[in-house]
C-alpha cells in the first residue's frame, strides 16, 4: 500500500524538499496533489537519510507547504509508447496535446533508457536522405549517427529543422521493406515556432509518420530536461521493438543545457564553466548515446541534435562538449546567412566522420566520395584567393586565382543555395558537382582518380542565361 505525505518542509523554485521519507529511492516519480483537480509530477533527485529533494516537471507555483500531498509511487518516470504516437503531438513530457484523445499503450518504457552494451553496438552503415546538397554530398547523415547542426541566434535552423523532418528519407539503397519515420523535438521554443513546425509538417502531408514533442518557452523549466528522453524513448521502442529507421531531430539543446544549469543552481551545486554543472558532459552523453543500430535487430535511432551558440561562440560549453560525444558537426555561418544563401552552411569547417563507410559504390555513387574530397579542397582555396584579393585586389589575381573565385561564387549559388522546398535527389547532387568542377582546369582536380576523371569530367561554362553547361573540349 503506498504511503501518502502531507506537507512539504520547503520550496525552492523547480525543488520541493519533502521530510519523514521512508523507502524512497533515487530517480523515483513522484505524484504530488494540491487539491482535487491539480496533479502534478515529479522525481526525487537526491536523498539524504529521511529527506527528499523533488524536482517538480510542472513546476512549483500554486503549491503551498501544508495542504500538498505527495505520494511516491515506487517507480521511475514511465512513458506508454505506441506506433499509434506517429502523427500525433504531445508536450515535453508526452501527454498529448492535439485534441485526439488518448494514446492505445503497447508498453511502458523508463524514459532515462537502458544503458546499451558497446559489444551489441552495430557500426553505421547505409545514408540518410536530407534532399539538401551541401549535407548529402559533403557531410552525408548515416543511420545510426549522431550529427549536430550549430547556429546561433537570428539563423534559420528552425526553417532548416522543418526542410529536414518533411525530406528526410531513406536512401535509395533501402530496401521495400524498411520503414522510415520522424521524432521531433522542441525545447523552449515560442509559441509562434511550435505553430511554425506545426503548420509546416501538416501542410507537407508528413504528420503521418512524424511524431512532435513541443516544450514551450512559458513551460515549467524543469519539464525541459525530459522532452529529449521521451523523445528518444519513443525513437528506441519503435527502432529496437518495431524495427523501423527513425530520425531523431532535436531544437534546441542550448535551452536544455541552460534549463540543466537553473536546476544546478536551485539545488545549490557547485558550477563549472559559465555556471553550467560539471556533470554537463555526462548529462549530455547520455541523451548522445542513445543513438545508434544493435547488431541482429533491423531498426536504427539517427539524431540530428541542433544547438544555438552564443555569440557564435563555438568554444562555449554546449558546443564544445557536444563535438567530443557526436561524429562531427554541421556548422551555419552567419555571413553566407547575410548574402541571402540557404542553407547558410559553412562547408569547411564542417564535416561527418562516418561519411566514408556509407557512401560510395552500393550506397549512393562510387564517385561520391571522390566528388566530395575535390569540392573540399576547391573550396578551401577560394577562401585563400578571397584573402589575396582582400589584399592586392581582383585585378591583380593570376587567371588561375580568378578561375578559383569564379568557382567559389558558382558553389555558394548552385551548390549550398536551394530552396526550402527544393528535394535534391543525390544523383542531382553529383551532377551539380560535377559541373562545378567542371569550371576548373582538370590539372586543377588532384583529389581525383584518374579513371573517374575520364568517365565524368567535362569542361563547363556559364552561357548568356547565367547557365552551367558543358562545352568541347578536355579543359587540359
């Protein structure tokens, strides 16, 4: 029979302090009821000899000390999951919040995971499909990765977030029966961005195989540190036991890390780098690692987590423990942002690491990989032109040098800008590289195998109609 407890000792913003516990247990869920109709819940974060420290999901307003009555219910935080959750929306903590009624559970799942043994892990293979170029073709998403997007304030990674939940999809590679679906996560985010995404997967008719988790900014802090877990609950339940392909995108992971560090402070932990705990790494590890494919089951859990850095800051704390736990990152720039390019995706200093093993001949085109290294190092020396120029200017440029800077407003224009609509197939991709490089004297493609050259190379040019197209000639 479970025991219910009368009062609170104190409250401390998102923290209820309860005394007289008998029995608790750490990471138990807690009901707490204020009066008839009010229920809230929460989870006992620390425990010292008969006193309970509560963290409250709800949070704490409207609750007095002496009329609360807390009830500990002898279990952690469980969500009922359900392949019936696709196409629904729910709040940070998965109660559904679209007006169609409750969900038919299938089964109840701890929401903080079971740890996955490294052994049974199954390395990444196969691509993802984003339909956007600069990320298929030069930092390809691979099932079972984990691949961060980093912004900052004022760029368009939610318009970005919403073109990669209605793209997305497996590749061509995949076979009939593979099934493929979204889970979108959303923290602390305004309510006319949550009616943004909510909009935009309605209108794009994929609301069918998305499922949306939406915590809003005016939402109880604390509720934020448990939308990416049940996010990424459901996403295993229908990977593991559903054996299904499902992206899991989550927006934005600054707010969590910011709503981790109030609680930090509430429970008076002493703080590290810019206030944050010195347990964000960890904390952050283990929402990270719940990615990836389990050798023998056909299913795989991809995370695209996107993060806000401040200031552009890609040293502070957030970013920079994120690069140590995901394979690579995809970086947004401010100032192709400012020429009106989208997606404004700085390609150097962006990259996948596990784009080699899931590429090339059998996944997507055995030139890929070859296509992508010469983009990369074309590129790489537009930007040492661009300096020269800076300094000695355009006029003074060796025909060489001009051919780069030609080639470097050709990609930015054709390669990285799309529209928002704008679904590229990879082999659409390609031939767009192609084309690009094709503006380059082919003494100019060392990154290139020689055989690879003679079946795709062909000099290009712009025509009147400011066009790409091939011209005669080797371009020797």
């Amino acid at each position: 029979m479970a025991i219910e407890y009368l009062g609170l000792s104190s409250v401390n913003g998102p923290l209820a302090v309860l005394k007289g516990v008998r029995n608790a247990a750490y990471d138990e869920i807690v009901e707490m009821k204020m009066n008839d109709s009010e229920r809230k819940l929460g989870r006992i974060i620390e425990i010292h000899d008969d006193t309970a420290v509560i963290q409250v999901y709800e949070g704490t307003e409207g609750m007095a000390l002496k009329n609360t009555h807390t009830r500990l219910t002898g279990h952690p935080m469980m969500l009922g999951v359900s392949e019936d959750m696709l196409g629904r929306s729910f709040n940070g903590i998965g109660e559904p919040i679209d007006d169609l009624g409750p969900i038919r559970t299938e089964k109840l799942l701890d929401v903080n995971g079971q740890p996955l043994n490294p052994v049974m892990r199954e390395y990444p293979r196969n691509y993802i499909r984003t339909g956007i170029s600069a990320i298929d073709g030069l930092m390809t998403l691979i099932r079972g990765q984990k691949l961060p997007i980093f912004s900052g304030n004022g760029l368009p990674h939610d318009q970005l977030a919403a073109q990669l939940v209605r793209q997305s999809s497996l590749g061509d590679s995949a076979g009939e029966s593979d099934k493929f679906a979204v889970i979108f996560a959303a923290m602390g985010v305004k309510h006319d961005e949550a009616a943004y995404f909510r909009r935009t997967f309605e209108e794009s008719g994929v609301s069918s195989h998305v499922a949306s988790f939406i915590n809003l900014a005016n939402d109880p802090v604390v509720e934020r540190l448990i939308t990416p877990k049940v996010a990424l609950t459901l996403a295993e339940y229908l990977a593991f036991e559903r054996h299904m392909h499902i992206l899991v995108i989550m927006t934005d992971m600054t707010s969590y890390a910011e709503a981790l560090r109030e609680v930090s402070s509430s429970k008076g932990e002493i703080p590290s780098r810019k206030g944050f705990p010195g347990y964000l790494y960890s904390d952050l590890a283990t929402i990270y690692e719940r990615a990836g494919i389990v050798s023998g089951v056909e299913g795989s859990v991809t995370q695209i987590p996107i993060l806000t850095m401040p200031n552009d800051d890609i040293t502070h704390p957030v970013p920079d423990l994120t690069g140590y736990i995901t394979e690579g990152q995809i970086v947004l720039d401010r100032e192709l942002h400012g020429q009106s390019i989208y997606p404004p995706i700085a390609v150097l200093p962006s990259l996948s690491r596990l784009m080699k093993d899931g590429i090339g001949e059998g996944y997507t085109r055995a030139d890929h990989q070859d296509v992508a290294n010469q983009l990369f190092s074309c590129y790489a020396k537009v930007g040492d032109a661009r300096a020269l120029a800076s300094v000695i200017g355009e006029d003074e440029l060796s025909p060489g040098d001009r051919q780069y800077l030609s080639f470097g407003e050709q990609f930015e224009q054709r390669f990285l800008q799309q529209r928002p609509d704008e679904n590229r197939t990879i082999l659409t991709t390609l031939e767009i590289g192609w084309k690009l490089l094709g503006l380059l004297p082919r003494t100019e493609l060392d990154r290139i195998d020689t055989k690879v050259l003679d079946q795709h190379y062909r000099p290009t040019a712009l025509d009147e109609f400011g066009e790409l197209n091939y011209t005669q000639g080797d371009g020797d």
